[in-house]
C-alpha cells in the first residue's frame, strides 16, 4: 500500500534502537526523510547508516537526549517543517511508590508527559498552517493495565494520553492527527532490563522471567518491534486522517476487555 508519505519530514524520538527505530524504520520504507535520535552516538550513527542503507531514504542523526530542552531545541532545528512527530522516550526505572522521592516524581512526568508535550508545542502550529500533520505517541499498555513497579511511568503516560485528548479535537479539522500507540511486551532492551531487575529480586533468570511474561501473553509470543513500527507508519498515512484522539493497543490480547 503507498501510504502517501514520499517526500514527508518525520521527527523519531529515542530511535537508535528498540520501538522508535523500529518506526523511523517503517517511515523510511514509506518514503519520509527521517530524523532519529538517540544519545549514544556510535549506535545512533549505525542506526542512520543501517536504516538509509536498507530503504535510500535520508537519515538525519541527532545526538541529544530528548528529556532536556536543548535536546529538543536541537531534535526540532533539524528539518525546516516536520510532517510527523512520533513521541517516544524511556521510563523511569522500576522501584515501588513507597520508594519514590520527589525528585523521582518530578523526573517521571517531565520525561513522559512534560517533553512530548513540549515537541507537540514545537511542530504542531506549522502542521496546522500546511494542513498536514501526523503526531503520534508512544506510551505504554500500562496506561490501560498498570503493571506493579512502574506506577510513576503508567501516570505520566497516563497524563499524557489525558492532555493531548483534547488537543486532538482542536487541531483534527486541519488534518493534523494526534494518536497513541500502547505497546504491550516487546522484545526490545528496555523489556530485558526490567527482566533482569525482576529476576534479581526473584532470585532467578532474566531468561525465565520473559518466559514467564510469555505465558500471559494469548498470542504466546512477545512482539516483534518491526509490527509495531508498521502500526506506526500507517498511523501516519494519509490513509489515517479520519483517524485522531485514538489509543491503539498492541500487546498480542493481553489485555482482557472488550473496549
């Protein structure tokens, strides 16, 4: 299917690796000049020449963490008009809400509500002047299911799905489209980190923890970010414009409801 992206500007956040380069991946096949983003600058540069390599799109490398204004000055200063934003950046580390400090608190809503938030703010006057735009978020199943230890990032996200509800309805006769993407367990290094903290505490593998995981899941597998990166890209299409203020769940039927 053309999606009718060839020649759009897409901005990845935290997209060196995991879900966001698994989306400017699927962007680049589509036909978008793609901005990625990731702080270690050696993966970052091989990202850029793997994912160019593999689709001859143009990959734009910016070195900067997405969670700090500079950061986000430069993630914006890198394309003249950026079409699509697609919101991503880690979560706080596991630790149980008896534990976390105010600081902890603070750092939890400004890197998963305050900095998309921010981004939207950055691009989203100039899509609505085009008449084009595509901003997509990725937040986490646990918005809908919260898991035990990651309280802080399940509300952040939670904060950020709430805010921009509405902002979708202000900006969606512009076509410019606001949507979540909620990813249940995929196998990506943040998933086998959380698998090694468990196994810690448990006394066990991290090996045998995702198994465990696995188990729970009724498709019987964990995902493979290159479905999720897909999702993504047609979220992005001109195919999607009737599509805003919506929250996709894909966590292989994890989640036990009908709505």
């Amino acid at each position: 299917m053309d999606l009718g992206l060839k020649g759009k500007r897409a901005i990845v956040c935290a997209s060196s690796k995991g879900l966001g380069r698994a989306c400017a991946t699927a962007l680049a096949q589509a036909g978008c000049e793609v901005v990625i983003n990731g702080r270690n600058v050696a993966t970052l540069e091989a990202t850029a020449k793997e994912i160019a390599e593999a689709t001859g799109a143009r990959v734009i490398p910016i070195a900067a963490d997405v969670g700090t204004p500079e950061g986000r000055k430069a993630l914006l200063s890198a394309l003249p008009e950026v079409d699509i934003l697609v919101n991503n950046n880690g979560g706080p580390p596991t630790k149980d809400f008896r534990q976390l400090s105010h600081a902890d608190m603070v750092a939890g809503v400004e890197g998963n509500m305050i900095t998309p938030i921010e981004l939207i703010q950055g691009v989203i006057d100039g899509m609505v002047a085009r008449k084009f735009g595509r901003i997509i978020n990725i937040t986490s199943g646990s918005v809908k299911m919260p898991l035990p230890m990651l309280d802080l990032s399940s509300g952040a996200r939670a904060g950020l799905t709430a805010f921009v509800a509405g902002v979708a309805r202000q900006v969606a006769g512009s076509n410019v489209t606001i949507n979540g993407i909620l990813p249940g367990a995929f196998l990506t290094d943040r998933l086998r980190t959380i698998a090694a903290g468990a196994a810690k505490a448990q006394g066990t593998t991290a090996d045998e923890v995702l198994a465990a995981r696995t188990k729970t899941i009724p498709a019987g597998r964990l995902g493979d970010p290159e479905e999720f990166g897909q999702l993504c890209a047609y979220l992005a299409s001109k195919q999607a414009g009737y599509i805003t203020g919506q929250n996709f769940l894909i966590d292989g039927g994890t989640f036990p409801g009908a709505f």
